[in-house]
C-alpha cells in the first residue's frame, strides 16, 4: 500500500518531505518497526527528487526516528517517549443516550479462569475444525472463478433450504426456503425484526427474568420495555400489557430460569396475540441439547394467523465466532426483513453459508450435535450431583431439561451474590449471578454453564463456589479485589450474555 503524506506548504521539499514523516511518527499513523518504503519508490510516488527523501530519512535517522538495517531497509524507531497522544475537539460529537459500550462477561476481553462455569459458552474443543477448514476450503476454490458480484440479502439458497430441512425433521416447523433469513446471530436477527417492526414509542414485553441484551436493544430504537414474570408454565400472559406491539419469549428453554413454556400457556398466548396486531419473537437458542422428554412444539409450528418469527442460531450447537443464525417469519414481513438485512449489511458471507449447508446436507450437524449432547449431559449430571452434594439445603437447583446451563436458587433471601460471584472468583471459579437478567423482583441465585468447562474440573469447581457461599453467608461482605485479577462476571452494566460479545 502506497503511504501517503501531505507535502502541501512552502518551503522546499526535503524539508516537507521530513516534516510529514516526523509528524506521521510522531502521532502513530506510522507505528513502531514499520518498514517504509526504499527512497526511491517513495520519491517517484510524492513526485519529488529521490535526493529529498534521502536526506529526510538521514535526518530522522539521527533524531532516532528512524534505523536502518543493512540488507533490509529503513523502519520506524521504538522511541515511546517521543510520540504525543491524538487531541480531541473540545467539543466532540455525543452519542444519543443510552449508546455506552458495556462489555459482555462472557466476550473473550479477559482470560477464562481455570473453573469456567459462566453460562452459554460452548466447548470450542468439539468443534470440528479440520471438516470445517476443508468445506470452507473447498467453496473458496469452487466459487474462485465466479462473478464478483454481491449476494442476496436473503442468504445463500442452498443454507436457508438446509436450515428449513432441518427444522421440519426436528422441531416440526413448517417452512420453505423462501420463509429463512440468514443473520449474523441470533442479535442480528433482533435487530432486524426491531427495525421492521417497532416504531418509538411502542411497548415491547419481555420475560423477567430475561435476556439482557434484548431488553437493550429493544429500547435502543425507542421502544418502551416492559417487564412480565415467568412462573412455572413460562411467561405470565394474564400480566402482558394489553398494548404490547411485541412479546419476547424463550419458550423452549427460558432464559436464565431453564424451564419450558407449557402447551397450554403457549396456547394461552397466541390466543393473546390473535386478537391484537401483535408479534411474538420464539428465541429457541439452544433447545437442540434437550436431556429428557420430547421437545414440545414451538409457538411458531402452531400459530395459525402469522404472529409467530422463529429466532434461532448456530453459536451454540457449533460456535458463537461463525455469526451464523437465521429468522423465520410470515410471509407478509419476509420483504421488509430482507429490504432491512440489505441496507443493514447488505448480505453475509457466502462461503461460510454454503460450507453450512454442505456440513447439514452430509449428516455431520446432526452428528455433532450427538456428539455433543453426550458430553453436555455428563457434564450436567455431574453438575448437578456436585451441587446437590456440596450446597445441601442452603440452595436448590431449578429443574430443566435443555440447554448448557442451570439455575441455583439460594435459601437466603439477603444473600449478597454479588460479593459471592467476586469471592469465587478470587478462587478461579466464574460464575454469573441471576439478579443481573431482573429489572424488579431479584431473586438470590446463579446461572451455572457447563459447555466450558472440563468435567473432572467440576466437582472441585462446585467445592469452591461452596467455600465462597460460607465465606459471604458469614461475613455479608465482600473480598477486596486483588490486583491483576479481573472482575466477577456478574460486573458490568451488559448483563450476562448467552454468546461471547454478541448475542447468540
């Protein structure tokens, strides 16, 4: 790439020459060990005498913003001392309200502790990589010789059949390709549905508990979010505000709590939204690791007037990194979701997708997923029983029966699980405390993963988080940090997030 500086200015060129490198030095545009270019390129490139630009290299060269190596070329000098930081405006450009950056905990910023029981990570060790590289791989050579052309918003063909295939056979939902948008993740697909259908001022509901970074972004394009309780048949419907333009749900497995929306309660709120313009968002982010009984039909397989968009991504069942998910929606908001992907980010990768689609067509998704629900359901037996062993009557596991976590309830009503999460971290052990997913009533518990953590690092793992439960049941206060390690999970205004960084 051809470096360029501004040599606009009187004086003569040598010295403008040697102005613009220093200045370029000096405030980081030209970092340290860059190579620049030999004298003579650079000169036919500013159209100035290759003369001038070898004195400017001289004279940098003895300030020490320069060396030379015989052989190699001329570089950028490690001299920190001599760079300056970028001024700012005084008066910069603000962000409207509500647009502060908030990493997730499980985003990947800090290192993973050694007892990882944050929820929604899963194991990066069953990914199978070597087929992945090869299938993706292959499209490469395959589409080298292809039109350069931009693709379809909609996504490519050949991974929104697979995707309605697939859904049909496993989780009775009837689809076409035509019905399938590809998204960059579960978030993506949100965002999108946001933008088609909300309008400032609108009433979103949400479970509460629920999935944080949903609830913001809900509220990021002006809606008005209100909350609604879950009980043991899922979310509430009797307590949905009665001009709710969206609900959002994780019916098959609700977020954090781990429990199913029951057939009637499902049944319940499609009679709900029947009768209003309302519609309802189905999360199903990873009902695919179910452990016992059938899954129960998704709100979208019996909605009968179009009020159902089925959410679903692969970071989960594969990786959070692919940002691969899709949404099924009605016929009549297929347009405007398809118009909104496309000035959103115009399409998505093509040859990740089709190395999808061949991975489902050859057998290999439904393989993995085999494969790793038999070390999922270990781990979670394991889990449990080191729970159940260790914490006694002093906290009860919620029941469940998908997903890569579970939810711990404390018996102490006063329990500070805040300072809980930061005494078992101080022990290795990461955890992430459930009164981060209420906006009103909070309830004393955590919601424990096991997709990234080893199962013979649980039982020890449980053993601590029980020492750091006595410590903080005891005192009621919290550990002062110690220097270098970082902070609990629970920290930070994003809320627990169930994909690193991202959304699902």
């Amino acid at each position: 790439m051809d470096l360029v500086i501004d040599l606009t200015g009187a004086g003569e060129k040598t010295v403008l020459v040697y102005r613009a490198l220093r200045a370029a030095i000096v405030d980081g545009r030209l970092p340290n060990g860059h190579r620049l270019p030999p004298s003579r390129s650079l000169a036919a490139d500013l159209g100035v005498a290759r003369g001038s630009v070898a004195t400017a290299y001289e004279r940098l060269a003895a300030e020490g913003f320069l060396t030379t190596r015989v052989g190699s070329g001329t570089f950028v000098a490690d001299v920190p001392e001599l760079r300056r930081p970028r001024r700012h405006p005084a008066d910069p450009l603000r962000p409207r309200a509500g647009w502060t950056f908030q990493p997730a905990p499980t985003s990947g910023e800090q290192p993973a502790p050694r007892y990882d029981l944050r929820s929604g990570i899963p194991d990066a060790s069953l990914f199978p990589f070597d087929t992945w590289r090869r299938l993706v791989s292959a499209e490469l050579r395959l589409r080298a010789n292809g039109p350069g052309t931009y693709a379809a918003p909609a996504g490519h063909p050949a991974l929104r059949a697979a995707i309605a295939r697939s859904l049909g056979y496993g989780r009775s939902v009837r689809a076409t390709a035509d019905d399938v948008l590809i998204t960059n993740g579960a978030q993506h697909a949100l965002d999108l549905i946001a933008r088609v259908l909300l309008r400032p001022g609108d009433v979103v509901a949400v479970e509460e508990p629920g999935y944080p970074p949903a609830r913001r972004l809900f509220a990021s394009v002006g809606a008005r979010v209100a909350s609604v309780p879950v009980d043991e048949d899922g979310l509430v419907v009797s307590a949905l505000p009665g001009n709710a333009r969206l609900v959002y749900t994780t019916p098959s497995h609700q977020f954090p709590l781990g429990g199913a929306m029951s057939l009637d309660r499902r049944r319940e709120l499609l009679d709900w939204a029947r009768t209003r313009p309302a519609a309802i968002v189905e999360d199903d982010y990873d009902s695919e690791f179910r452990f016992s009984s059938r899954p129960l039909e998704p709100l979208y397989s019996l909605d009968s007037v179009g009020r159902v968009l089925y959410v679903g991504t692969f970071s989960k069942v594969l990786l959070p990194g692919l940002r691969l998910g899709f949404v099924i929606a009605p016929r009549s908001l297929t347009p405007a979701l398809r118009a909104a992907k496309g000035l959103a980010d115009a399409f998505s990768p093509p040859a990740p997708q089709r190395a999808l689609a061949a991975f489902m067509e050859q057998g290999l998704l439904a393989r993995q997923v085999r494969r790793a629900l038999k070390v999922y359901g270990e781990r979670r037996r394991v889990l449990r029983s080191a729970l159940e062993a260790a914490l006694g009557g002093r906290a009860s596991v919620v029941p469940g029966v998908a997903g890569l976590h579970l939810s711990l309830l404390f018996a102490a009503p006063r329990l500070d699980v805040q300072a809980l999460a930061r005494r078992a971290l101080a022990r290795g052990v990461a955890v992430q405390p459930l009164d981060a997913y209420y906006r009103l009533q909070r309830r004393p518990g955590l919601a424990l993963g096991y997709g990234a953590i080893p199962v013979e690092r649980i039982p020890e793992g449980v053993r601590r988080l029980a020492e750091a439960l006595t410590d903080t049941a005891s005192t009621g206060s919290s550990p002062r940090r110690p220097s270098g390690t970082p902070r609990a999970s629970a920290a930070g205004g994003d809320g627990p997030s169930r994909t690193p960084g991202t959304g699902g």
